[in-house]
C-alpha cells in the first residue's frame, strides 16, 4: 500500500504506513539483564524489539541502570557500570544513578 501523503501525514497513512511498535514485554533480555520493573509499558523503536532496545527493556543485573529514575531525570551516562548491593538498586539513592535530562 502506498501512502497519500508525500510524508506519510494523510490521515489515512497511520494505518497503511505505519507498524505499530513492540512492546519491551515481547524482548528476552539476555543473560546478565533482567526486564525493567516498569518495562511492560515501554514501546520499543521498531514494530519488533531488537538488541538496539536492549538498555530501554532490561536492566543490567545490579548496577543503576536498574534504577528507575524520578521525573525530569534519566539514567547517567555510565549507569550500566556503577554498582548496586541489590539486583534492582532499591537501596540506591536515586541521584547515583540519575542526572536531570538535557545537562551533560
């Protein structure tokens, strides 16, 4: 099917041009990775997760990334290497693992 609109805007294009997008709930996460606690209601990039959406669907096995951050914060830069004494960081303040989003 080929879209209306030239960039795919028509109001018809949605359903004939664009795949709704998988469900971090459809990765595996491998081994070392655990599905994020919040994960189930996260989108991956493509209409099928890959590896790409490894970091948005799993958490590495305890380090921040495990972590979830408060509004306005994500995950530093290095969160997959900084360690936690738990698999999902629960004791960790969340400042160890956050940074406010947009400063590098």
């Amino acid at each position: 099917t080929f879209c209306q609109g030239l960039e795919g805007k028509a109001p018809d294009d949605v359903d004939a041009c664009c795949d709704e997008l998988a469900m971090c709930s459809s990765y595996v996460c491998p081994e070392g990775f655990f599905s994020k606690p919040n994960g189930t209601g996260r989108h991956c990039r493509w209409s099928v997760c890959t590896d790409y959406d490894l970091h948005d669907c799993c958490a590495s096995e305890g380090t921040c990334s495990a972590k979830d951050c408060p509004a306005g914060f994500s995950h530093r830069h290095d969160a997959h290497k900084i360690k936690c004494n738990t698999s999902d960081c629960e004791y960790m303040p969340w400042e160890t693992c956050c940074a406010r989003e947009g400063i590098c």
